[in-house]
C-alpha cells in the first residue's frame, strides 16, 4: 500500500486494508483526497470550539471560569 494511503489512513483512524477500493486511485487524487479530509477536520474542530465558546457567553459571568475548566480541563480544547 502507498505512503498517501497509508497517511490518509492514520488521520481516519483505520486500518489501511479499509482503503484498500482506494488503491485504484492515482497518488496525486489520493494526496488531494487528505488534504481535503485534513482541511475538513480542522475546520470541523474550529467549529466546535466557537461554538462552545459561544455557549459559554449564556453561562451567567461569575460562572463561566468553571463552566469553561470543566469544558476545557487543564486548558486544553481537545
């Protein structure tokens, strides 16, 4: 199996024998179809953290710090 489906894959979380159909494909398509998959993912996780971002703006003020560290624990957004 190539090193673009193997990359594309990893950042799905499977194993490379689920894209095997895809070994039809020319590197180059397979290439563009990570970079997409890429964008994609982070732009969905963008989006998440707006929108719990702006979730928090209904926490009433004095309770939005515990509200976002039970969100985020340690800081981290994901």
């Amino acid at each position: 199996m190539n090193t673009e489906l193997s990359r594309l894959a990893e950042r799905l979380g499977v194993t490379t024998g689920r894209l095997q159909p895809l070994q039809a494909l020319a590197k180059r398509d397979v290439q563009q179809l990570d970079d997409l998959v890429s964008s994609t993912m982070t732009s969905g996780a963008e989006a998440f953290d707006k929108g719990i971002e702006e979730a928090l703006r209904f926490v009433p003020r004095p309770l939005r710090g515990t509200a976002r560290s039970l969100l985020f624990p340690g800081g981290d957004r994901g």
